[in-house]
C-alpha cells in the first residue's frame, strides 16, 4: 500500500466518522439543551453571573433576624449549609428564571421573612454579584441583584431546593 493510498484511506475514515457524529445529535437534542447559565441570567438583569449555588441558611433559627440573608456585609452567611453549596445545573437555572422572573403566581402572605433558603449568584472568579433569598413560610424573598416578578411560583422554587436536597425548617 503506497503512502497515498493509506492518506485517502485515513481521510476518508475521518470524514466518515465525523459525518457519522454529525447525525448523532438532532436538532431537537440540540434544542432541548438551555442556554448557558450567564445568558439565561443576562435575561433578567444579572450580568457576569457564571454559576449560581444554592444553601440552606439560618437552619438552627426558628425566627433568624430580618437581616440574616444568604450574604451578610458582603460575605456568605456562616449559618449556610452546605459550607459550599450546591451549584444549579442549567436546566435548574432555567426552572428559577421561570418561577421566579417570567410570571406572577399570586398567592397568600405573612408579613413575617424568617429566610431559609439562598440562591448566590457567582462570576466566573467565585465573586459574589448578589443573592436571592427565599422564606417558604411567608412566602416573600429578598433579592440584591436582577428582576423579578413580585409574587413568583413558590411551589416551583421549593421544587428546585427539593431536587438539590436542601433541608428544610
């Protein structure tokens, strides 16, 4: 076998191979696939955001003070668990922007915040951008960062901290 030969050869076993990947995902595996954690943020007014963390805070508090969020004077609530959190995957993302940014679920209220729970927002250094802090007693959140509806989906939140296996109160 001459040396062009095996080139052809190795060439076309290449373009078949790639092709054969080619055909491998569809469109629609494509577009089932949500956009990235910064756009999907970008959307609603976060910009830079690369990851989102999610924690459980104030656990051992049954009445936590009203300032007692997921960052307290620019740094994470030492009451958090886990100590690192757990990251959001981009479809989960893409659930809280839709609870949480696209419509209103009216709903009833206490005038009480005793936080619980705290979404981090974090650029691609691990720096803080804000916070979204929910209460699921009352039914309120605080947010530092972005735009949100006033009475978002709480069952769909509580359904995203659920799915990341946070505690709840």
């Amino acid at each position: 076998m001459t040396r062009i030969t095996f080139a052809v050869i190795m060439l076309a076993t290449v373009h078949v191979s790639c092709t054969a990947d080619q055909r491998v995902q569809s469109p629609d595996a494509a577009a089932k696939q949500p956009p990235s954690v910064t756009s999907q943020l970008a959307s609603i007014g976060i910009q830079g955001c690369h990851s989102v963390r999610a924690y459980t805070i104030n656990l051992g508090e049954r009445h936590p003070q009203f300032n007692r969020a997921g960052i307290i004077y620019g740094i994470l609530n030492p009451s958090r668990s886990p100590t690192d959190g757990v990251e959001l995957t981009p479809l989960q993302v893409a659930q809280f922007v839709r609870a949480a940014a696209t419509s209103e679920h009216p709903g009833e209220h206490a005038r009480c915040f005793y936080p619980h729970h705290s979404l981090i927002f974090l650029d691609a250094h691990g720096k803080i951008l804000g916070r979204y802090t929910i209460c699921f007693i009352c039914r309120r959140f605080q947010s530092s960062v972005g735009r949100f509806v006033r009475e978002p989906d709480y069952e769909a939140l509580s359904k995203i901290t659920a799915d990341l296996k946070l505690p709840k109160p």
